[in-house]
C-alpha cells in the first residue's frame, strides 16, 4: 500500500530542516553519483517515532540521507526498486518532498517493468536476488522501452510518501534545471 501525508512536518520542524538541507557532498557508487546529506540522529529518531503512530508497529531506520537533483547532477531516469539497501531487505521506503523550484508536473513515478511487472519479487536464493537487482540498475535502469510509467505522485513541499520496498519507481521528470531535495529513509518494521 502507498500512503500520502501532506503537512508531515510542524511547520516549525519543515523550515529547521528545509534550511539545513544544504551543503550536498557527491557520493560516487558503481555507475552512479549521488549527492547527498547525512541527516542527524534526533531527526531520524523523529521520523522512526512518527512511522511507529502511522504503521501502529514499531520500525527501525535502516538508512536515511537528504538528496539532492539539479541540472548536470543525478539526472538518469534509475528506475528501480529498494529491495537491497545497505545489504538489508528494508520494508517501507519514505520521500519526503522538501524544496523544488521546478515547474510543471514532478514527484515520485510508479513504473511497471516489462517482465516483473509493477514490484520485483526476488528469488529465494540470496545470489539470484542480488544478481538479478544489480542487473535491474546496470541494464534496465534508464531504457524506457523496457518500462511503462504506471502513475505519479505529485511533488508538494512537506508531502510525505511511503511505499513498499519492492516498487519499480524513479523521480519525475528525470532532469531538473534547478534544485530538487528530497529526505529518503528506508525502514523495517519490527
């Protein structure tokens, strides 16, 4: 199930963190840059708190971070899915939509893939999964014909969406020609 939640944040807690969501540092990965932001402890143990009352379960962060797109930096399409993140199979994924001066139609794509369809169930067998994931990236990442855009969740500052590890998904549009930041945190439920 996907969630949204407009207004997440206080008001008062939206503008601390839409103002500390500067000073992004390139995070270089097998075939992809990132620019990121480590968040601090208290705002992921904010975030953990607020999940538990909306899941009505306790969870645990299992990795978090500001990112941000601009023009020139992270603008691939990288349709994926989170089902690997830090060597864990977290559950629930969450974006919470910060500051983007673009106009026009932006958010969060929900994709569906030629041959797994709308979410990647991986194999059994650890090798097979990770096999499989990281060929997902490398190959099928950023072609489009293997891809149909099934819907999109509209960009709104302190919207928060949550989802399940296992969607095909990519930010929208893929290009932004000024700042786009975003706070991502994957999470399990305990």
């Amino acid at each position: 199930m996907i969630y949204i939640i407009d207004d997440f944040l206080s008001k008062k807690t939206f503008k601390i963190i839409k103002e500390g969501a500067i000073d992004f540092k390139e995070v270089k990965t097998p075939g992809k840059s990132f620019w990121v932001k480590e968040p601090s402890p208290e705002l992921i143990a904010h975030f953990e708190d607020r999940l538990e009352t909306i899941e009505g379960q306790e969870v645990e962060n299992v990795f978090a971070f500001f990112r941000e797109a601009k023009e020139g930096q992270d603008n691939e399409w990288r349709i994926h899915n989170d089902t690997i993140i830090e060597g864990q199979q977290p559950d629930r994924a969450v974006v919470l939509y910060i500051d983007s001066s673009a106009k026009g139609l932006q958010g969060t794509a929900l994709w569906e893939h030629k041959t797994h369809g709308d979410v990647y169930n991986p194999p059994k067998e650890l090798e097979e999964k990770v096999t499989e994931f990281n060929r997902l990236l490398k190959e099928d990442a950023n072609d489009k014909s293997k891809w149909d855009l099934k819907s999109i969740i509209g960009y709104k500052p302190n919207r928060l969406i949550s989802y399940p590890t296992n969607y095909f998904h990519s930010k929208y549009p893929n290009e932004f020609k000024k700042s786009r930041v975003v706070f991502v945190m994957f999470y399990k439920i305990i």
